[in-house]
C-alpha cells in the first residue's frame, strides 16, 4: 500500500441490504486520487452493491477484478495507519454497522484524534455504534449531522421494519440533525465529522473529506 499518499479506510456494509452502487463508485473514484483505499466490513464479507446501471456497471467490473476490492474484517482494522475514514451510503449499514462494536472503537478513535470522518445517506448509522467510556452516551450526542430525512425513509417499502430510524436516532442521542428538501444536496461539516444527507450528496461531501485531509497535513 502506498502509504506515501495516506490511506483512508472506507467501511461498508455487508448485509443483504447492501452499498449504493452509485455513492460508492462516486466516493472512491474520488478518494483515490488522494489516498490508497482499503475496504473494510463486519467479518471482511463482501458487500452487495445495488442499483447499478449501464453508466456503473463496467467500473464495478473492473473493481471487483481487483485484489482491493476485498474487504477485511473490522475487528483486524489497524486504526493508526489511517488518516481518514469513508462511510459511503448504505441501506445495510442500519442492520450491521449501527451496532459493530469494532466499528464503534475505531469510530471512538478517529474522533479522539480529530482525524476526518466522511459518512453519507443511511451510512451515518455507522457512527451509530461509538459509545463513549460508560458505554452508553453516544460519542457525537453535541455535533451537527445530517442523514436521511423521515420524509426520504418514510417512502421506502422496507420502512415499517428498519431497525433505526437515522433521523430519530440523532435527535434522541443528543446530536443536532439539519436537512433539506428530500433528494436535496445537504453536507454538515462539524469538526472532524462530515456527513451528507443522501446518494445526491457523496460528491460533496467526498470532496470536503479530501479538501480537509490536505489542510490537515
């Protein structure tokens, strides 16, 4: 791995629920121009990535021919040879990585180094899993934080059986959530924390993830 250029972790989803094939392609082509990628999962399973279409499919074929495209497990992540973290949008991420208490260690680590966090759409509920010492407050419970909004899951055929609510967890763990329209462009950036609303937001919120890696160096 080229450590020259840093290397940012990008953790994800394994379960049937899957990755947004769009936020993920977007995030990484963007990310690895910056840093070496290193894939990350509950169990390091492999990740079902949904929604592709003709302008996606091919760059998903590439991908997976690719020895970086297999994730490792979360528990054998070694936090101190990264200087970022990705969370891309993930519908799966509210019934895995809400609750990995791997994934909740290296979340509580990122944020007591100040390194940057970037997590998208339902890929928030990853933060979800950081508890502080007590192991019950939350550790963002006083930052700002978007997600998707009530209004954007409450159509969503799986609704009525979604474990978490990303909106509603925010709001009853202390934290500030903002957003905008449904489908809207919306990023928070709160200290070291990122987080954009939805898929239509990975973009920028990647690219204020790289631009704030770089004024950190």
């Amino acid at each position: 791995m080229a450590t020259s250029r840093g290397s940012c972790l990008v953790v994800i989803s394994s379960a049937a629920e899957g990755v947004s094939a769009a936020s993920f392609m977007q995030a990484c082509s963007l990310v690895n121009q910056s840093f070496a990628i290193q894939l990350a999962s509950p169990g390091g399973r492999q990740a079902e990535y949904i929604n592709q279409d003709d302008s996606n499919r091919r760059w998903f074929n590439e991908f997976r021919s690719k020895s970086s495209s297999t994730p490792i497990a979360l528990d054998t992540v070694d936090v101190n040879r990264y200087s970022a973290m990705l969370i891309p949008a993930c519908p799966g991420a509210i019934h895995d990585l809400a609750t990995n208490s791997d994934l909740g260690q290296i979340v509580s680590h990122f944020i007591n180094e100040k390194k940057p966090i970037c997590a998208i759409g339902h890929g928030v509920a990853g933060l979800f899993s950081a508890r502080k010492e007590d192991g019950k407050s939350w550790w963002l419970d006083d930052y700002c934080l978007t997600a998707p909004s009530l209004f954007e899951v409450g159509h969503l055929p799986d609704f009525a059986s979604m474990p978490i609510i990303p909106e509603d967890f925010i709001k009853d763990h202390g934290g500030k959530y903002t957003a905008t329209e449904a489908d809207g462009v919306h990023v928070v950036v709160d200290r070291c924390v990122i987080t954009g609303q939805n898929v239509h937001s990975t973009v920028i919120a990647v690219q204020n993830l790289i631009l704030m890696c770089s004024q950190n160096k």
